[in-house]
C-alpha cells in the first residue's frame, strides 16, 4: 500500500479501547504511515469496535455499514475492521459484511500494521498518541478476566487475566509524563486482581505507589474494582497517599443474595455491604462509584425493590446503570430474558431518580468549599473542570466562572457558589 495513503481510526466502547487505538496510532505514525485525525478525510479507515452488550454491538455494526457504503460510493478505498466486535463474531461478520476489506481481533497490532506494509515495533509497544486531553491518559494495567460473571463475554473475547509489569507500565506512565499527562486512570478488566498470575500475588498497592513516584504524575484515581478480592492494603494506599485520589469505581452489578449468586459475582449481599462501610470508614472523603444491570433474569420486582433500598441506604456519589444483555455463550444466556425492554427502561428511570436526590444533596454539601479542579477546556463563558470526584465522561463538571485566563491542564483552587445534580458551579 502506498504509504501516502491517508488512515483513520474510529474508536468505540470503553476506554480500554481507546487506549488500544492510541497504541495502534503510535505504531502508524512509527512505520511513517499518514494518519489523520479526522476519519472523514481518510482513503482506509479502519474500525476499533466493541462487542459488549447489545447497544454497543449495535453501534458497531451501523459504523462498519456506513463505511462500507461510503467505500461504494469511492468516498473510502479500505475498511478494516478490528477489536472486541471482530474478535467475537469474525467468521459471521465476514460472511454477512463482505465489503470489509479485513477483520483483525483484540490488539493485533502486528497484523494491522503488516497490512500496511509496516513492521511492529515491539520494544515501542507502550508508546501512544494521546486521543484525550493531553492531561490525562488511562493507564490499562492489565487485559482479560478469570472471574466467572455468567452475564459478561469479556473472557470470552479477551481472554483470561494478564497483568502487564510494573516495569512496562512505569515506562509507559514515564513517556506519558513527558508528553504532560498529570492524571493517571487506572483502567483494566478487573485492576484488582493485578499481578496475580504475573508475580503470584495482588501487587495494585505497590503499582500504585510506584506510579506516584513519577515526576509530573500528580493524580491517580482507580477504576474497574473487583469487590469480591478487594485487596486491604490498597485501602492503606488510597487512604494514605496523596497523589491516590480518594475515588474508586467499583462495579457492584446488584446488591440481592440471589442475583448476585445467579451472576456468580463470588461476593454476597452482607460480605458486600461489609466492605462499602470498611471503605468509607476507613477512607475519610471517598467518593464511591459504582454501576448496576437492570433487568437480570433472576432480578423479580423484589430484588430490584432491594436494590433501590440499597441506594437509598448507601448513598453513593456515582451511580451509573445497564439494561441486562442476552449474550450468547455466557452462563445466563439459557436463562432468557424475561424482563421487557419497557420494564427494564421503569427500572433504570425509577434508580436514576434515587440517585439524582443523592446526588443534589452531595453537591450542596460542597456549596461554599474551595475545591482543586483541574481543567478539561473551556465551553462558551465556563471553563470546564474536574475535582477529585469527577473522572472525566462519565462523571459530572464544575463550570467555572473567571475573568482571568484558566490554562487547560493546570489545577486551580476555586469557590463552589452553586450546584445541580450533577455539576458544581464555581468562581476563580
């Protein structure tokens, strides 16, 4: 292929994803391929796409669709497509998608580069081109999972639990330093259950402190925390260690004895609660993030009446929620989905709308503080910024009124004044 061809990279689903891309994009720009940053400009595009849940299958699907019609029409001359949604379904997608030019896995970056003609620098494998804001990059310390949810196909699809070396992720943090990067977020399948297999032992606390010794390196914020082995000693850490953010994202799922037995979470509903109270207590300030499926089989209008009286009695300051996915070859597939689209999109709405209260109430607490933010951007008079709390997409704001100039990137110390549910209000 002539190397002046111009290539683009669509990036959906999680940041894990994005964190693939950028090392793909490295990679690209290492072989001296053109890459562009806008996809539209490109003559081969090629897809990174997730295959998780129905929704994001679906988006998938519709972004290789409309690139193949766009290659019919000679707006494009290649579509490749890679990632979880090609790793899972490749065989059918190639039978049912022919116009797409090529089907690459989970971080084959080796045959994507070979098909520009490109060799793979392995020992440059941990260098990226940075898609967020040059001030914060997400750090995957490790890939698959060995925990056996019977909802979630990302074993399947990613296979069983590999951590990267503290040495590999200390050099990747390094470079990241160099380029900026202030904030750390450590993402993974389960970053719990890092340097298991590796080292023979859980090893996050000590990633975690070795990764606060890095110069320029000012915030580290966890997420992707498995409750059922949630290592004491990483307590100690985010307690202890300044630069350890007091926030942790830890994906719950639900909180009934019964379908946390059908999920096979290996954690039940007192042991659960045992370790949120342990978390609070001994991690003065913590914001706790946590995510739950609506609508699993086993979940009755008991069970989710339980969930909502265990939001209502923890209090968390970040929820998010997921309507329940059929997917084919895991444990619960067998199981169905007797739960209605329309019962399903009830239950998300009627939790939503604890979790709004809460949340009100949390942020005017803070009325009156003087937060650290740092700053994402600016949009029309507010520059955008982030405390502690907020991890950037999926958490809320503080717009920020100031007649001085804000550099984005930089932390500053501003006056909260107002709030809403989700996003503070601020002056410098």
């Amino acid at each position: 292929m002539n190397k002046k061809e111009k290539i683009g990279i669509i990036t959906l689903g999680c940041s894990k994803n994005t964190v693939d891309s950028e090392r793909l994009m490295s990679q690209l720009k290492l072989n001296r391929l053109d890459l562009v940053d806008d996809p539209n400009d490109a003559d081969t595009v090629i897809i990174n796409t997730c295959g998780f849940i129905d929704a994001a299958k679906e988006e998938s699907i519709n972004t290789i669709l409309e690139a193949t019609e766009m290659k019919k029409r000679g707006e494009l001359k290649k579509v490749i497509v890679a990632g979880c949604l090609s790793e899972r379904y490749m065989k059918e997608l190639k039978k049912d998608i022919p116009e797409v030019d090529k089907f690459f896995g989970t971080e084959d970056y080796e045959g994507i580069i070979r098909e520009f003609g490109g060799h793979l620098k392995t020992e440059l494998l941990g260098e990226r081109e940075l898609t967020s804001p040059k001030h914060y990059a997400y750090l995957k310390i490790s890939e698959g999972c060995d925990n056996p949810c019977s909802f979630c196909a990302i074993p399947l699809i990613r296979g069983k639990h590999k951590t990267k070396s503290i040495e590999d992720l200390i050099a990747e943090s390094e470079s990241l330093a160099r380029k900026g990067v202030k904030e750390l977020i450590i993402i993974g399948q389960d970053t719990t259950d890092y340097g298991k297999e590796l080292y023979g032992k859980r090893l996050l606390s000590d990633l975690l402190n070795k990764l606060s010794e890095i110069n320029g390196i000012e915030w580290i914020r966890l997420l992707y925390a498995y409750p059922s082995h949630f290592p004491d000693d990483v307590i100690e850490t985010i307690a202890s260690n300044p630069k350890v953010l007091k926030y942790i994202d830890m994906p719950l799922q639900h909180i009934s004895e019964k379908v946390l037995k059908s999920m096979r979470r290996g954690i039940s509903e007192r042991r659960t609660k045992e370790l949120i109270f342990k978390l609070k207590d001994s991690i003065p300030g913590l914001t706790l993030r946590t995510t739950f499926i609506l609508g699993y089989p086993a979940e009755t209008e008991k069970e989710f009446n339980d969930l909502c009286s265990f939001v209502k009695e923890v209090e968390f300051d970040r929820v998010g929620v997921f309507n329940y996915s059929v997917e084919e070859n895991t444990p619960s597939f067998i199981l169905g989905d007797p739960v209605s689209q329309e019962e399903k999109d009830l239950r998300k709405k009627e939790i939503m709308e604890i979790q709004k209260d809460i949340s009100l109430k949390k942020n005017q607490l803070l009325v009156g503080s003087e937060q650290k933010v740092i700053i994402d951007g600016k949009e029309g008079e507010f520059f955008i910024g982030r405390s502690e709390k907020d991890a950037p997409e999926v958490d809320g704001e503080v717009l920020i009124e100031s007649k001085k100039k804000m550099e984005i990137g930089n932390f500053y110390r501003v006056k909260i004044k107002d709030c809403n549910e989700y996003d503070l209000f601020a002056k410098f």
